[in-house]
C-alpha cells in the first residue's frame, strides 16, 4: 500500500514540474529556439551560440575570455570550445595586450563582420520566425525579462 501511495504522489510531483517547472519551460523554448537559428545559420558554416558569441564579441569589443563568460553568463568549458572553433575559423584573433598575464584578448576579425553581414538575411529570418511561434505577446514577454536579467 505504502508503496503505491508513492507512485501516487511521485507521479503528481511530475504532473506540478512539468506544468509549473520555470525552468523545465525554458529550456524548451531555448531548444525550439536554437532549432531554428541553427537551421537558418547552417549555411553559413555557424551555429547560434557561436553566432551570438560572434555578436557579444562585436559589442564589448577585444575582450578576455573571463570578460566574455561573464558576459553572457557561460560556462568555461562551452565558451571554450566555442571561441577554439570560432578562432580556427578566422572569425575571431587573439590580440596583443599590453599587459603581461595569462589574458589573451580576442576580437573580430574582418571575416567575422563579413560573416554577420552575410548571415543578417538569415538571422533576420529566424527571428521572424521565432516571433512566430511566440506570439506578439510572448516575443514581447522574453525581451521585457531579458532586460531585467542583464547586469
């Protein structure tokens, strides 16, 4: 009996995390997202994080890898593999510093701006898209709270 009352409310644990779970619904707006910016930059040889890293990188201007991270609240292990394959690419350099340390700045090269001048199209594609499948309500929703996250 003990045991069946378990199953009983294990199951309706899963029935309230599913339905109420914050993140649970995130991630899987950020999956369906991702789908469909990768799909879109996949003709360009770039996925989304390294799009948008791409972006962040543009914006801060040369930064360090720390710099980055912090930024768009990364882990070091993703951000790293990331900035490897964006660097063998040629869409990123490191650059000189004039400070002596472990720091090695990158920046975007003149093939990175290429890359996001020819992938806007196409950006601007999935974003349509994306607005699609959101609603005018929800797209609105994700930019109101995205500014209340940034620091």
């Amino acid at each position: 009996m003990k045991q069946i009352k378990n199953a009983t409310s294990s199951q309706e644990l899963v029935r309230e995390i599913e339905s109420k779970c914050l993140l649970t619904r995130t991630r899987r707006m950020s999956r369906i997202l991702t789908s469909i910016y990768d799909q879109a930059l996949r003709p360009f040889g770039v996925n989304s994080p390294q799009f948008t890293l791409l972006v962040l990188i543009s914006r801060i201007g040369p930064a360090s890898r720390a710099d980055i991270g912090r930024e768009n609240h990364q882990e070091r292990s993703t951000l790293t593999r990331n900035l490897q394959i964006m660097l063998a690419e040629g869409w990123i350099e490191e650059v000189p510093t004039l400070v002596q340390g472990r720091s090695r700045p990158v920046a975007v090269t003149a093939a990175g701006h290429a890359l996001l001048q020819s992938a806007a199209p196409a950006w601007r594609s999935a974003q349509s898209q994306a607005n699609e499948v959101l609603g005018k309500q929800g797209a609105a929703a994700i930019l109101g709270i995205a500014q209340h996250l940034e620091p």
